[in-house]
C-alpha cells in the first residue's frame, strides 16, 4: 500500500550498507523490495513505523520497522533494533540491540573502513601475504586467476561461505557468530566469497559471488568441477581512512565450476 | 557532401550549448536561499545556508558529475510539501520532485548534518548510482521515503535520522 519509508532498496539495489541509521515514524522503516540482494541492514534503529495512529487504523498491512520482501536470506539483517517485521523471515524483530561491550569496538571499525571507500585513491598498501603451503590453498602453483592446471572430474563438496579475506586473516575465528559481521562488511565490499571446507580447504567460484552472496555464513553442498589456478591472487580490502589492506594468496587456489548448489538446514549437519 | 556534414556538426555543437544552459549548470561551490529551477552540481559543493526549494516537478539539487561531494554543514533544505498536502500523487503523476538526487553518478557522497524535509516526493534519492555516501542527514516530513535506494549499488547510508516520511495523497500522515 505504501511506499514511503525511512530508507528503501528498490529495483536490483546491491552490495549497499545501510548501518547506524535512525528511522521513526515512516511508514516503514526500511523496505526492502524482491529483486534487492546482498545488502547488509546493520545497526540500525528502526521504531514506530508506522506510527500507532495508522496502524491501529489500517491494520498491520500497511507497514512495519522493517519490511522484507526480497527472499529470505537474499539480504542480511544484524543487530537492528526493531519492534516489528514483515517478510519471509526469519524475523530479525523484535530486537533491542545488544549490551554494549568490547564488540562495539570492533563493529566500529568495521564499520569505519566500510564508509571510507572514497578515500581509496590515496589509498596506501599494507600487505599480508599468505603462502601456499596453508591448509587451506593446498599444491597451488601457477598463473593467475586465468590459467589452469587440468579440471578434475565433477567432485562435490560441502562447507560453509565465507569471505575469502576475512577467513584468511583468521580463519579460526571465520565461523564464529562474532565473524558475521566482519563477512557481511566483506561482502559489501565485493571481497570474494569462498566455500571453506571443514579441513580448511577454499574453492572459489568461478563466476564471483552472485551465487553465494545471499548464503554468507550458510553451510552448503556445491557440486562442479574444480581447477587449481596458480597465479598469485589478490583480494583487496579498504581498511580505515586511507589504507587499503591487500590479501595476497601465493601459491594458487582452487576454482570451482558450481553446477549445483543447495543449503544444508541446520538439522543435516 | 562536405558541406552538408560540416552543417551538422554545428548544428551539433549549437545544440550541446544549448542544453548546458538551459541545464542550470553551475561550479559554485556555495549554495544558500532559493532555488527555483533544478541546481546541478558538477564540483564539490557545499550549503552555507538555508535552502528553500521551490522547484516545481524536478529535483531541488541534483548531481551532474561523478566523484564529488555535497556538504550540508547543518543548514536545511526545504521543499514546499506539507504532508498530506502538496505532494505528488502516486503512481501517477509522480513526478520528481525530490531534495537531492545522485542522478545515476557515482562515487559521490552527501554528508551531514543537515536537514532535508517537505519534498514532494523523495528526501535524498539515489537512483542507479554506486559507490554512494550519505551520512549524518537528517530527512524529515517528505511526502514519501526519506531515503531512496533505487537500483544502486555498494553505497553507505549509515548515521542518518529519518522521521515522519509519507503523507502522500489517498493515505493517513502518520507519525505525525
């Protein structure tokens, strides 16, 4: 019935970070509609949308703190405060935020290096390369991102998604739930997403993220066939006001060619 | 055949001219009082006073450039909307009357604090832009969103307020 909302994603609206926003009183607080994907909703306040008047006088269609019609998991929703919700669910509301403690430390600068984008032309490089004997870029060797040793058969493989960077800088704590945000903050950024298997193994998707970006942090089963690149890859990340932090994997990666793709519920694993 | 193209190519130039003119351009860098034909900005820009927009179907301040930035400097922009009244019908005519719009430019950003209210349509619009910032704005009392994501992609809205946005017509203004 409405559209007018504190903040709205319309149309294939992607990869945007809507955090710390104030929304009271709209008709909705944030709206997002179906063809958004791989947005993150964080940190935000959304209450009173809409406001007692025009609910109770139309009813609870007409809106709420947060509206998602895009499908579920298409769009990350962390740590909101909101009263109210409509969607596919599940539903992030009702949700008063967390106690303040040593996190909000680390969600500001994820959040900091996340709004300074702009500052990349001055941008200084702070490398952190990682060899290839870690566990998780096995026997990589070779040209980068392109050429390829021989494609093996079609293997099926089953991990979680994870933000490659992010889980090459610590990887222990990749799978944690304080990791969340630092992969959605990732994503946002367009680093590349990989399946990381439970030996720590990575495989990278051939065609980018598209795919896994509505199954960040989803355990899944990929079945396809998968290469082994050589080259050097790079993975870049914007870190602060000026600095860019530059992840760069020597000793190859292995691609994989999703043919199949499904999530395992949490009742499989 | 020469002459013939050669009489094209000015009639080309004659008519890029033209459009830049009546497009309002401007490189101010300072914006205050009142704007009454649509403000395109094609350098960083910034209000050093109150704005009161009378625009009329057409966006108040609209973007004509990538890699520049809108400071509000805690000034306000105000449209001539007053929820319910005086906003555009939807879904038609709806025109675009809206405080600020990014106009499918890129890299840019509107920085706060500052206050946008009492548009027609839009507070802040971002349609097919990337790599938008908008921070710290407040967007209050416009007929519809007070922050429009529409086809854009990897941008920050992070730190803003936005209250009491709808009231178009055929609808109660709540949150008022």
């Amino acid at each position: 019935m409405s559209n007018s909302f504190g903040v709205g994603l319309v149309g294939t609206s992607s990869g945007n970070l809507i955090e710390k926003n104030t929304a009271v009183g709209n008709m909705s607080g944030v709206r997002v509609f179906p063809l958004a994907g791989g947005n993150t909703i964080r940190l935000n306040i959304f209450a009173g949308n809409p406001a007692i008047q025009v609910s109770t006088t139309f009813g609870s269609t007409v809106g709420a703190d947060v509206v998602d019609l895009s499908p579920a998991g298409s769009n990350s929703f962390a740590d909101n405060r909101c009263l109210t919700y409509s969607g596919a669910g599940p539903s992030p509301c009702p949700s008063v935020g967390k106690p303040q403690n040593g996190e909000d430390t680390e969600q500001e600068d994820v959040a900091a290096f996340g709004r300074k984008r702009l500052a990349f032309p001055q941008a200084r490089l702070i490398d952190a390369v990682f060899h290839g004997n870690l566990r998780s870029l096995p026997n990589a060797a070779g040209p980068a991102g392109y050429a390829h040793k021989a494609a093996s058969d079609s293997v099926t493989v089953t991990g979680k998604v994870v933000d490659a960077a992010c889980f090459m800088l610590h990887p222990s704590a990749a799978t944690a739930a304080s990791h969340k945000d630092c992969g959605a903050a990732c994503l946002a950024r367009g680093v590349p997403l990989a399946i990381a298997t439970d030996d720590g193994t990575l495989y990278f998707p051939a065609d980018g993220n598209q795919r896994l970006k509505s199954l960040l942090n989803a355990r899944v089963r990929a079945s396809g066939t998968v290469v082994e690149k050589h080259d050097p890859m790079e993975l870049k990340m914007p870190v602060g006001d000026k600095n860019q932090m530059v992840v760069r994997v020597e000793g190859g990666y292995k691609q994989i060619t999703i043919e199949t793709l499904e999530r395992i519920p949490a009742e499989k694993r | 055949m020469n002459q013939f193209l050669s009489n094209r190519v000015i009639l080309v130039v004659l008519a890029f001219s033209a459009f830049l003119l009546c497009a309002g351009r401007t490189h101010a860098t300072e914006i205050s009082g009142t704007i009454s034909t649509t403000l395109t900005i094609y350098e960083d820009s910034e209000l050093t006073g109150d704005v009161t927009c009378t625009v009329v179907g057409a966006p108040c301040i609209a973007f004509g450039t990538s890699n520049i930035t809108l400071r509000l400097n805690g000034f306000t922009m105000t449209g001539s909307a007053s929820p319910p009244n005086n906003c555009t019908s939807f879904p038609t005519p709806f025109v675009p009357e809206d405080g600020i719009t990014t106009a499918g430019q890129s890299n840019v950003a509107i920085l706060g604090p500052g206050l946008v209210r009492n548009f027609a349509r839009m507070g802040i619009l971002l349609p097919k832009s990337s790599q938008v910032r908008v921070e710290r704005v407040t967007a209050a009392d416009n007929c519809f969103s007070g922050i429009l994501v529409s086809g854009t992609t990897d941008s920050d809205i992070a730190r803003n307020v936005s209250v009491r946005n709808f009231g178009f017509d055929g609808t109660a203004c709540g949150g008022t």
